[in-house]
C-alpha cells in the first residue's frame, strides 16, 4: 500500500511539473500541450467512444498473436532443446530471427498479405515467436537433471516428465521469455499501425499517426499515454501474479 | 488403515549382480567406471557401499534403479532383469531433488500418481502416513525452499517410500547435511528401517556412517571401480554412531580402505 501511494505521489509530482513548464509558455503549446488539454482530449475520445473502440482493435491483434506464438513457441522450444536436429536447424534460425527487429517484418508482411489484418497478425506472431523459443530452450537445457531421473525412478516418463516436471521446472525461463515475447509484439504492433493503415479497423497507432498529421500534439500525448497504461497493466494483470508465483514456490524472493 | 495393501510390507527384493562391467564415453575417451562387479543383497538387507569419489559406486546404483543399462553383466531384482527404472526400487540423491514448484505433500504424491488402484483420497492418506513416519506432518503444505536441509531430506525419505518400494538405493543422501541433523537421520533411518524391512543399498564415503547403517559393508576401490573386500558389522541396533565398539569397526574399515588407496597409488 505505502509503495503503491509512493508510486502514485511521484506520478503527480511529474504531472505538476509537467504543467509547470506547460504555464512557463516556454515554448509553444502546439508542442508542449497543458496536461489539462491532454486530459480533455482524452475523457473526449472516452465520450464519443473512440478510444475504445482503438483499443479494442490494437488489443485483438495483439493478443491473438501474441497467444498464436506462445502456443507456437513454448512446444518448439521444448522440441529444439531436446532434439539435436532441431537445435541445429530450429535453433540457429530463432537465434539469427530474434535479432532482427520486430519491425522489419512490416515490408515483408505487407507484400505478402497485403493491408489486411493478416499482415498485422504475422507481424506481432514474429515479434513473439523466436524470444519464446529461445527461452523455452534455455530453461528446459537448465532443468536440474536429477528432476528428470528423480521422476523416472517415480514411475514417470514419456510425455508425464515433460508437461509435470521439465515444463513446471523451466518455467522461471519461460516467463521472463514471454515477457520479452509481449515487449516485442507490443512494439512492433505499434510500429507497424503507425507506418500502415488497414482499413478493416483503426487502432492505437493509427490515432497516434493522425495526431501527428493534424499537428494535435494533446492527441499525441494522450494516446502515448494510454499505450503506456496498457503496458503498466499487462504487467501487473499479466506477469506479476505468475511471477509471484515463481518467487514464492522458489524462494527467489528477497 | 482403509487401505491395508499400501502399508503392509510387500516382501522385500534380493538383489543378485553379476559381473556388471561400465564404460562411459567422455571427451577424452572411453572410462571404466565398474570392471566386472558382482553382488548379491539378500531380501531386507542394509548395504552400505563404500568408497573414494569417483569409485563407481554411484554408477552401480543407478544401474540397478534402471536409470543406465550395463556395458556388460546382468542385474536382477527379486528373480526379474533389470531394464528400465521401476517404483519397485527408489532412489534418494544427495541434492533431495524435490520439486520447487510443488508443496511437501504433492512431492510425496508424485510417485503415487500413476500408481494404479488408488483413488487420490488414498495417495494423500499414504502420503500423509509417510509424512508421519518421518515426522514432517505439520509440514504438509510448506514450500521445498522453506525447509532446513535435514527436513529436505526426510521428505525426500518419505517421497521414496511412498510407493511402496522393496529397494532403497540411496546415493550419499547425507553427505550435505551438518553432523547433528546426520545424527538425527541415522537415527531415523535406522528405526524406519527396522520397522519396514525394505532393502537398502546405500552409498556413502564417510566409514562411520557406513558402519553405523550397514549389516555389511562393501569397500570399493577406483579406477576401475572394483570390490575389494567386505565387512559384517555384527552390532545390534540401533546403533549410536558414537559408541565405543562401532569406532572398533571404523577403524578396522579406514585402515584396510587406506591400504587399497595406497596400492592403487602404487599402480597395482
């Protein structure tokens, strides 16, 4: 609780600086907007709905692909740590593919696809899909070997040792791998709504993208904002309690 | 009881080794761990296995878990070749290898998972009793982490003897554990013992423990892991680690241990 206020208390002290500097009429308000304009335009876009309705675009995307390349990811992981075949094709191709940018599938996925929400799709599977794998390998390449002989003299073996014992011991991996998964995806969502407009529904980006032709810099803002709050709560919603988890079954917790 | 066929004893299993021999490939080639061992165990007999690091005796273990196959030899278990692990024969390590991820009861649970013919009531009551048995009920719903080695250790104790196993193999499963809790578990494992005659084979280097545990004990020497010689401790039990005739055997154990070092040394 006294953190949460912490946390709240020093995001009102940016807020009044913010408006501060805003008051000062230092520079232009076209580019440093009142926080008072920003939070207008915003309980605005709230009113007519469309903030919603973008949001709700941008989310759809992002959370079908991003739970294709996890339902994709995790068993391909599992498969290139423990076949040597797959390690040496698999394995080295996530490896080269999760240095590339997320965002650079763009080009690639609109030739293919088209404007369509497909693009959008492979987009944000490619941005999940490699770091999930590769975390995957890790943590089942880091699972304590006497957990799988301790299972097998239990009577355990087969499919049983990998979804009881390899995938639950690996799991501290696959978390912070699916973190990065959503980080990538998130972002080059957001790139490639920015740089692409499809007509089968407008998102976050898009809104960001318009601010900026309309030199609407509260809208801007506001939208920036907003796509901060969505990733402050996918954290805490999505990775805090498995990550308590973890801590509280492993004891990492200081 | 309710289920009176998971807590009589099953009769425990003899165990009959013959001329096991062990090759590993490393990267730097081929090593023998075992040349040529042979063993029998009679039914609810404690042997202690005993030897420098490095000796084989771990390799021997794990071989008749089922968990490697011998380069050459056979290995039986109550009459019946040993071919793959079994919940007839557990094993303890060293590391207790409790899972992290799950509380104390389910870990004993695990091994009774697959157990056919019980309803999940009776493998929590068998777990329950086994938890008992070592005295950690209270400890049931703990996480592995919040426990003190020694309490892992009895956990992992009632783990392996929750399936109703006839062998116990148990590789140095104190040999990370400071001296009192030792004290404590050989105490423990001896009454535990005696209560439900299951075979032990227990590897160890410490000669104390193995004196104080064992009715014999077996003195292997390395390079390639080989028995050289056997002792009968003929002490009743149980035994206090400490006593004054058991120190006796000790030192009879160190010396001929000593003279085999200094053979092997010598390259013969």
């Amino acid at each position: 609780m006294k953190r949460t206020l912490t946390a709240i208390g020093f995001i009102c002290v940016l807020i009044a600086a913010w408006h501060w500097v805003a008051e000062a009429k230092i520079w232009s308000p076209v580019l440093v907007p009142a926080p008072a304009s920003v939070a207008l335009y915003l309980w605005e876009v709230l009113q007519d709905g469309s903030l919603w309705s973008s949001t709700i675009v941008t989310m759809k995307r992002l959370l079908a692909g991003y739970f294709i390349g996890l339902a994709a990811g995790i068993p391909l992981g599992f498969l290139t740590a423990r076949v040597q075949a797959m390690r040496d094709t698999l394995g080295v191709v996530a490896l080269g593919l999760q240095g590339l940018p997320s965002v650079c599938w763009v080009p690639l996925a609109l030739l293919w696809f088209g404007q369509t929400e497909g693009a959008m799709l492979f987009v944000v599977v490619m941005g999940t899909l490699w770091s999930v794998i590769l975390a995957t390998e890790t943590g089942v390449r880091n699972v304590n070997p006497i957990y799988i002989r301790a299972a097998h003299t239990m009577g355990s073996h087969g499919l049983h040792t990998w979804v009881w014992v390899m995938l639950p011991a690996s799991l501290p991996f696959i978390v912070s791998g699916m973190k990065q998964g959503w980080a990538f995806a998130w972002r080059s969502l957001m790139a490639a709504e920015i740089y692409v407009t499809i007509l089968t529904g407008f998102g976050l980006g898009h809104l960001l993208h318009y601010g900026r032709e309309l030199n609407a810099m509260e809208q801007v803002v506001g939208i920036m904002l907003v796509v901060i709050c969505i990733g402050l709560a996918a954290d805490k919603l999505l990775f805090s309690p498995w990550e308590k988890l973890l801590h509280r079954r492993w004891g990492t917790e200081k | 009881m309710s289920n009176p066929a998971e807590f009589t004893d099953l009769p425990p299993t003899h165990l009959a080794i013959d001329q096991v021999t062990q090759w590993f490939e490393t990267g730097h080639g081929r090593v023998q761990a075992l040349d040529r061992v042979s063993l029998q165990v009679a039914s609810g007999e404690f042997v202690c296995l005993l030897g420098p690091s490095g000796c084989g005796k771990s390799t021997l273990l794990n071989l008749i878990a089922g968990l490697e196959m011998p380069s050459a030899g056979t290995l039986m278990a109550g009459g019946q070749p040993i071919r793959a692990p079994s919940r007839e024969r557990m094993m303890m390590f060293q590391e207790s290898a409790l899972f992290p991820w799950l509380d104390v009861l389910s870990n004993v649970m695990f091994g009774l998972k697959h157990k056919p013919g019980l309803t999940s009531a009776e493998r929590r009551e068998v777990a329950e009793y086994y938890l008992k048995l070592v005295g950690l009920e209270k400890f049931m719903y703990a996480y592995i982490h919040e426990l003190s080695g020694g309490m892992k250790q009895r956990v992992a104790l009632a783990r392996a003897l929750a399936p109703n196993p006839r062998v116990l193999l148990m590789d140095e499963p104190f040999a990370a554990l400071d001296a009192l809790t030792r004290e404590q578990l050989y105490g423990d494992l001896q009454r535990i013992w005696l209560q439900r005659k299951v075979t032990i084979v227990f590897v160890t280097h410490n000669v104390r423990e193995a004196a104080c545990l064992g009715d014999r004990v077996l003195l292997f020497s390395s390079h390639p892991g080989r028995i050289r010689e056997e002792f009968q401790i003929k002490l009743p039990r149980p035994r206090d680690i400490n006593s004054v005739p058991l120190a006796a055997y000790a030192t009879d154990i160190m010396s001929a241990l000593k003279g085999h070092l200094s053979q092997e040394e010598a390259g013969t």
